[in-house]
C-alpha cells in the first residue's frame, strides 16, 4: 500500500499538540471560521518555567473540532488488543486516520536526539509505502523546521517499543481523520464574547469545570504580568533563553490579524482595525526574531532597549483594539442560529452549527 494523507500549513505551530490538527483542518479551506472563533485566549502557567507548556493557546481540549473525527486509544489498550504498531498505524492511514502518538526520537532520523539520547515526543503519521517500508512523520526535526520526513517502518516500531523502557507520561494513541460534512459559520457575538473574557482575564476553563477542575493559570491580558516578567529577567541574565514565550505571542497576534480580516467581512464596521492587528503582529515578529538574534549573536543592546517598550505597545494596541471591538460587536444586530422552543425541545440550533471552546 502506498498513500499520502495531505497536510496544510498550520495557523499556529508553537506546539506540536495543537500544529498537528491545525494541519490536518488547513486542508479544509471550510473550517478556518471554527479556528478563528477559537484560538483566542492564552494561558501562563505559574510553575513556569518548569511547567511543559508555560505560556500557550487555551482550548478545553485541541483535539476537539466539528471537522475532526478522533478515536482515542491509548499505549495500554494498544498492549491488551495484542495490536502490533506498525500494522495498526498502516491500517489507519489506508483508512484516511492520520496517527497521533509518542516515540523515542532516539530511533528517528532527522531528529535531534537520534543515536545520541532517548527522547520521548508527540509524532504525527501522514503516510505509509510499503514498497520502501517507510512511514512519513510529521513534527519538527533536528534543524527546528516542522515538516515531513520519511522514517523506516522498522525504526517507528523500535521508537515506540523503545518507550515501555523510557520515561514516558503521554500515553495517548490517537487517529485524526478530517470530516468533510462538518460546518460552522462565524458568529460575531461569540466572538465578541470571548474578547470580553480575554479583556478581564477570566478564566474560561470554567466553563467546562463539570469535566476538569479548573485550571489556576493568568489568562488573557493578565498574561502579560507573568511575560513582562520572564522578558524583564531575561534581558538581566536572571532567566534561560526560551523562545516560545515570545513565540505564541506572535503566533497569537498573526491569529488576531486573520480573525479581524475575517470579522471585517461580518462587519464592515471593524475594518479599520486591521491595520491595527497588522502593527501589532509586526511588534511581536519584531520581539521574537529579534530575541533569537539576540540569543544567536550575542547580546545586543537594540534589543535590550526596544524589547520592553515593544511588549507595552503590542499589549496597548491589543488592549484598545478589542474593546473597539466588543464595542462595535454590542451595537451589531444578533446572527445567532434560531432555536427550536417547541415543549420537550432544549433549544437546540436549527441549522448544522457546532460550537468550539475558545
């Protein structure tokens, strides 16, 4: 068997946990409304910077979508079902199942760790060739680029057996496949709703605390509290160099720039802050290229100087564009689907709609 699951370019890609979905529904051009009605609020870990994800998206659960079918399955059922990995991975991409998983990168070419220490890591399986018994994975590789690259079925095999010995606390063993009956449309109002979370620093993982306790994190603008923080000891020698602080934050503000773009189509209205998101997305480039050529290049003190009073403008910027928004959003007429009111009914939206987390 020979196939190729395709794969797009992800709108964000900071981790691999949420880039590897994004992938997959970046080949629908469809689903871009349900991305950018999510995708909008942040979290700061506190136990940072020991926590695995200091500073990130928050969704509920990334692997949740109208446009994605996912069949959850784990390392221990994979071991009870007496399933061989190789055989179940090839089977599912035949089927249109992209594998979700965790292997040593000790056993996988291209990646940094390969022969030279044991690694566990999240891997994404796109396609199988069985004439040259190779898979192709997808993650990010030895020179930090997230692409494919074409890895022996024998090697993926060792990785994942590799990982019964390996320290290893992410068991999942997941099968994305994409659905092309979905549909979601925009809605301003839910939008609109949660830029008004995002502005007050809730915390929306309250709104699903029926599922998981909540999560303690600074949410929305009061991530900014904790991110000055890192920056301002970064740039004094009291904090490691890690770039995926500043990372998300540009990830986050190109995000804000497509979803504007967007929500100006809704409502001609709030076409004159795009230009707005544009210069905020170009200071947050301007912070994260411009700490990695600080970190590569030594020193510089352009950085040291421009860094802070960057950071205060982009959140400025972020801070009036949104409350022009809600504003804007409040006066707008209602869009939302209509509900069924008959007795015995929950309200329950008529049209084909189904909503995301943000």
């Amino acid at each position: 068997m020979r196939r190729q699951l395709p794969l797009g370019e992800p709108l964000a890609r900071g981790y691999q946990f949420y880039a590897f979905p994004l992938a997959i529904l970046a080949t629908e051009a469809r689903a871009r409304d349900w991305i950018l009605s999510n995708y909008i609020h942040v979290a700061f870990d506190p136990k940072a910077p020991d926590s695995p994800v200091p500073f990130g998206f928050y969704l509920y659960d990334h692997a949740i979508s109208p446009w994605l079918e996912v069949v959850r399955t784990s390392r221990e059922w994979v071991a009870c079902v007496g399933a061989d990995i190789v055989a179940l991975c090839r089977d599912s991409i035949g089927a249109g199942y992209y594998p979700y998983l965790n292997l040593d990168e000790h056993h996988l070419p291209g990646r940094a760790p390969y022969q030279q220490w044991h690694q566990t890591h999240d891997v994404l399986l796109s396609g199988v060739d069985d004439d040259e018994g190779t898979f192709t994975v997808y993650g990010y590789t030895a020179n930090g680029s997230l692409r494919t690259t074409t890895v022996g079925q024998d090697d993926v095999a060792r990785a994942y057996a590799s990982l019964d010995e390996v320290e290893n606390d992410c068991f999942q063993v997941y099968f994305y496949r994409l659905r092309p009956d979905a549909s979601y449309r925009m809605r301003l109002h839910v939008v609109g709703g949660a830029f008004e979370e995002y502005l007050s620093g809730a915390n929306p993982s309250r709104r699903v605390d029926m599922l998981q306790e909540e999560w303690e994190r600074a949410y929305g603008v009061d991530s900014y509290v904790p991110l000055r923080g890192y920056l301002r000891d970064y740039l004094n020698g009291d904090a490691a160099y890690d770039i995926r602080y500043l990372h998300v934050l540009w990830e986050h503000k190109r995000l804000m720039t497509e979803r504007f773009l967007r929500l100006a189509e809704l409502a001609p209205a709030l076409a004159p802050l795009v230009d707005d998101c544009r210069a905020m997305q170009t200071d947050a480039v301007a912070l994260r290229n411009g700490m990695l050529w600080h970190e590569q290049k030594g020193r510089s003190s352009r950085f040291d100087e421009e860094a802070m009073p960057r950071l205060e403008r982009v959140f400025d910027t972020e801070v009036r564009v949104l409350r022009q928004a809600v504003e804007e959003i409040r006066r707008h007429p209602t869009q939302e689907p209509a509900t069924d009111h008959r007795p015995g009914h929950q309200g329950t939206p008529t049209d084909a709609g189904r909503g995301g987390g943000t």
